[in-house]
C-alpha cells in the first residue's frame, strides 16, 4: 500500500498507454501499411519514372523551323524525346491520350525573331508543366544572351540550372508525406478508439486514477511518435534512393519535421470526430475516406491544383492538406523555413480550431 | 459492526431516463468477506456495482468506500479497489506481460509481471494475446489486472458466466486465495450454487430493489422455517457430479 501514499503521476501513467500503443500500431498491419507502405510505394513508383525512365515526348510541327538554337537545345535534351515523324492527323489523338506531352512549332517572324509555339495537354499535366520550364529556361537563356548584358553567359547559365533542377519526386514526396500525416491522424485515431469503447477497454482505464485528459493526450502521443517515424523514413527514402531535394540539408529537415507535427495534430482532430460519429468500427472507412479521398486527389498530392478546371480550384483551396503540401514543398524545395509558410500554417490552424470544436461536441467515452 | 464495515451504500438511487433502474438500495459490506450480490438479468446488479467502482453517475443516495465518498474522493477511491468488468477486452495487440506493464503504470506502481501471472496460473501464456486465451484464462487474467495495485477491496462482475464446469471451481478456488489473503471481494452472479460456496453474505436484488440480505445458510433456514420443501427430494449426486465425475476436475484451457 506504499504506493498510496506517494502523490499519484498523472504523466507516468499516460506515458504507459503511450507505450502499450505504440506497441499495438507497431504489430498492427493496417497502420503501417497506410503510414508507411502507401506512401513509399507512390514515392518509389514516381521515383523510377523521375529516374531512369523519366522522358517528355514531343511531336514537332511539320512546318517547323529546326535550324535553330533552340531545337538544337532540346534535341540534346536527354530526356526530350522529338518527333517530327508523327502524322498531323494523329497528333491531336496523340495529345489527348497522353501519349504525347507536346507539341511545338517554333517559326521565325518578320523581325528574325524565334516564336515557340507550344501545346500541352491535360492529360499528361506535370510532363506538360516540366516541358514548358525547359522551354523557358532556354528561352530566357537566348534572350539574355542576345542581349548584351554584362553577366558572364556561363554564370547564368549555372544559375538558371540549379533553379530550375525540380524533379518529379520533389512534387510527389511533399505530397505522400502529407497524405501519410493524414491518413494516420484520421484513420488511426477513429479505429482504436471505436475499438477501446466497443471493447471496454476505455472502461477499464476510468476504474484507475489517470484522468480522461490523459489518455487521449497518451494515446495522440504514440501516433506522433509514429508518424514522425514514418516521415524520418520516406525522407529518407526520398533523399537517399531518389534524389529528393532537401535544400538545406538537415536544417531543411528538421523544418519539414516541425511542419508535420502541426499538421498531425491538426489531423488528429478528425480522427476524434470520425470516432464520434461512426457508431462502430464498420462505419469508420466511410466517414474517414469522405475525409481524406477528396483531399488525396485535389489537394495537389499528385498533381499541381493549378491543373484542375477553374470552378474546382476554390474547393481544393478550402482544404487543409491543400496548404499542408504546399508549405511543405516551400520548405523542402525553396529553402523556407517554418516562419516563412506562417500563412499556410495559419489555414491550418483555423482547421484545427473548427475541427477540435466539433470533436468536443461529438467525442464519445462510451 | 461499524468498524467492520468497509462499503456503505445508503439510498442508492439511478434512474437512465425514464427507467428506474435502482430504486433506494441500502447494505453494507464487511472487511474481509465476499459479499454477493445476486438477482436476474437486469436486475440493476450491474449498474450498483459501476457506481461503486466510480464508473457510472448516480442519481442520488451515498456510497462510502473505506472512509472516501464516491462524490468526493473518486481518485482515492480508484486507488484502493480492483475492477473486472464483465465482458470487457483489453488493449489490442498486446501480450499478457505488456497488459500488465500498462495497468502498472496507469497504476503507478512496480509489479513483476511473471509473479502476477504466476498468481493465477497464466505464466506460461505470458507472451500471448489476451484474445488468444480460452474463456477460463480470460477470466483469470481478468482477475490478476484487478489484483495489480494490491486493493483493499476487488469488484467482479459475474466473474463465471459462460465457464464450463471445470473452469468455474477453478476460478472459484482462485477468489478463496484472493480472500484469504484479506480482500474484501464483492461480486455478482446469477449462479445460486456458487453464490452458496462462495460469498460469506448476500444481497438479492429485483427490479431496483434490494428484497433479503443475509448468509446463504440463514436464508436456506428461513425459507424452511416458512415450511418450504421441494417438491422433489433432492438426489445424493447431481448432474453436474456426474459430469465432473466423468470428465475429471483438470481445468480445459488448451
């Protein structure tokens, strides 16, 4: 009976509910199928195409001029393939297909000018988007070139290629990263705490003296933990095995990491008021994939919301990944740190105020 | 008596909207006995023995629990009694020693797991899962979590119900331990005959009410008093002699 008699921890005992979930997600497939497995497999699937096999595909006009400085640039563009072989009366099918990334025409007007040409197509958005920065830098390269300007043609030419070296896995891990937060804060936080209400487990911990307070605190705590781990792992990955930009170095990281721990517990939230409103564990994917499905695809996980049709653009701005993978691409692939993305973590925040208001009010015990 | 009594529950009342479910209850519970609280399905059994482990509002009455009003001093009151619910899980994917490491801590004191488990007979499951156990091991392990922070007074609830006939005597023979070692134990049951075996005194609630509290064996005596006799003599063995006889005393965990 000793132990009465010492004052009673409310942070020991939630530090071993810390530890029991952590080593219950551990030993839980679905967590680290979802935290880690998803998002590794996008990273390592877009990885490779950014590696190896990453190419653009561009038909030339027939009419086009090719004796240029232009072309010739992009024809020693390793990962441009041109074509000037392609039948006008396919090209069109070509682009909608997305076999086909572009097509330029490059035409000399009456001032002995170059005038490029370009047509993308939507159904190949990020080749289009990465064609076009190609096409610009080159541009910008001749323009400035001609111009007379006192910059050294060599140190431009650095500048413009350390700027412009953003690659596909520098869009998409930002992304998977973000979606991983996500769906660990939604999907983790619904799931365990329907099954410790159905299972009385909750029960059980009220008939001890830590506080309700506590156990959410210890339990949010265990998924933080794990999803920093996550996170240290695709970043890893990322920078290890596919060259993913870290402009900073560790600093970077450190930034990226600060930046996840906001946006979990933010996300967390929702995973509260899922648990709240799913009567049992079956009505869970439901009421969470209505959560985190239309942030996975509009949010700019995959693609640059710019690429969406106008009138879709405001829905994809309302959401709170939405700002999560920008400020993470801003940190990771600009260098900004996290005072610099204080806009994109205000949005957030404003989500977790109106989201933490709805879990108190839904949040069941029992 | 007052010094001996270490539960008073005066005037308990719970109504859940418009139900009645305990209707003004009053007993008390002596240090060191097992006191039963018996009576049909939803009875209000359930729903007393909540209140009194601090998991559930009453409506109005008093429960003091060793000195502490369940108003007041629910934390204090937590500290001292040990809780089985019925029917309830434990934390998903853990092993019998982690769950014990878990409720230590929540506890906030020291135990070795292993002499835990040795208690009730569990040590060589303890690197199971709690879902992996047979119904008798549930039960048992469901007892050592109450024991974990050594209380004064233990709570089981129907600790029995859906034990085959072997695992009830063992688990029966594991609440004398508990209680021979002083603990107060206060449990619910709808089984009569291990009400008469196990509990020292018992209370018979119905419908919200408490009807009769008395020994097993003064109750037995009034009602022959009263001239009851059943209407069949009893036989020298029952049924469940038989099959104990046949199918041996070991307990079928595996």
């Amino acid at each position: 009976m000793l132990s009465n008699l010492k004052t009673y921890s409310q942070l020991k005992a939630m530090l071993a509910i810390t530890k029991a979930s952590l080593h219950s997600i551990v030993r839980n497939p679905s967590a680290v199928v979802f935290n880690l497995v998803f998002p590794l497999i996008f990273i390592i699937v877009f990885g490779f195409i950014s590696g190896g096999g990453f190419r653009i595909d561009v038909a030339v006009d027939k009419n086009s001029d090719k004796e240029n400085a232009i072309y010739k640039s992009l024809e020693s563009n390793k990962s441009i393939k041109l074509n000037s072989n392609i039948p006008e009366e396919e090209i069109h099918s070509e682009l909608e297909k997305g076999r086909l990334d572009a097509v330029i025409n490059i035409q000399k007007n009456e001032n002995g000018n170059l005038v490029v040409n370009l047509k993308s197509t939507k159904a190949s958005p990020e080749r289009g988007n990465i064609f076009k920065m190609m096409i610009n830098e080159i541009v910008n390269k001749q323009n400035l070139a001609f111009s007379k300007s006192d910059i050294p043609v060599t140190e431009i030419k650095e500048e413009v290629v350390e700027g412009r070296k953003y690659k596909t896995i520098d869009f998409i891990l930002p992304g998977q990263l973000g979606f991983s937060l996500l769906s660990a804060g939604v999907f983790g936080t619904a799931f365990i705490f329907i099954s410790l209400r159905q299972t009385l487990v909750i029960k059980r911990f009220f008939a001890t003296p830590i506080n309700k307070s506590f156990i959410l605190i210890g339990e949010s705590l265990s998924r933080l933990i794990f999803s920093m781990f996550s996170a240290v792992i695709i970043i890893l990955i990322g920078n290890l095995f596919f060259g993913f930009t870290l402009v900073n170095g560790i600093v970077t990281f450190i930034n990226m990491m600060i930046l996840s721990v906001i946006a979990l517990t933010v996300f967390l939230g929702f995973g509260f008021v899922v648990s709240g409103i799913a009567k049992n564990e079956n009505a869970v994917p439901p009421i969470a994939n209505l959560i985190t499905l239309p942030q996975f695809l509009l949010a700019g996980t995959f693609f640059p919301i710019s690429n969406f049709p106008e009138w879709l653009q405001p829905v994809s701005r309302a959401l709170p990944l939405t700002y999560l993978n920008e400020a993470m691409r801003k940190i990771s692939f600009e260098g900004a740190n996290i005072f610099d993305v204080w806009y994109e973590i205000l949005i957030l925040l404003i989500w977790g105020v109106i989201i933490y208001s709805i879990a108190v009010k839904v949040f069941k015990w029992e | 008596m007052v010094n001996n009594t270490i539960i008073q529950v005066k005037n308990l009342v719970k109504n859940y909207d418009k139900l009645e479910a305990v209707k003004g209850i009053s007993f008390d519970v002596h240090k060191g006995e097992i006191f039963g609280l018996l009576g049909p399905n939803g009875a209000g059994k359930t729903t007393t023995l909540e209140i009194m482990e601090t998991l559930r509002e009453k409506t109005s009455g008093e429960v003091i629990i060793d000195g502490f009003s369940i108003d007041k001093d629910q934390n204090e009151i937590k500290k001292i009694i040990g809780v089985q619910l019925q029917a309830a899980g434990y934390y998903p994917n853990l092993n019998l020693v982690e769950l014990i490491e878990l409720f230590s801590g929540l506890y906030n004191v020291e135990t070795n797991p292993m002499e835990m488990l040795k208690l009730v007979d569990l040590e060589e499951k303890a690197k199971a899962k709690f879902k992996e156990l047979s119904g008798g091991q549930k039960q048992r392990f469901s007892i050592c979590t109450t024991l974990i922070n050594d209380p004064k007074i233990v709570f089981l609830d129907e600790p029995t119900t859906g034990l085959d006939p072997q695992a009830r005597r063992n688990l029966w023979e594991l609440i004398k331990i508990i209680k021979a070692k002083g603990t107060t134990i206060m449990l619910t049951t709808h089984y009569m005959d291990e009400a008469e075996i196990l509990c020292d005194r018992v209370g018979i609630i119905d419908n919200g009410n408490i009807v009769t509290i008395d020994t097993p064996d003064n109750l037995i005596d009034d009602l022959i008093k009263t001239g009851f006799e059943r209407p069949k003599l009893l036989k020298l063995a029952s049924l469940e002699d038989v099959f104990l006889n046949l199918t041996g005393k070991e307990i079928r965990d595996e």
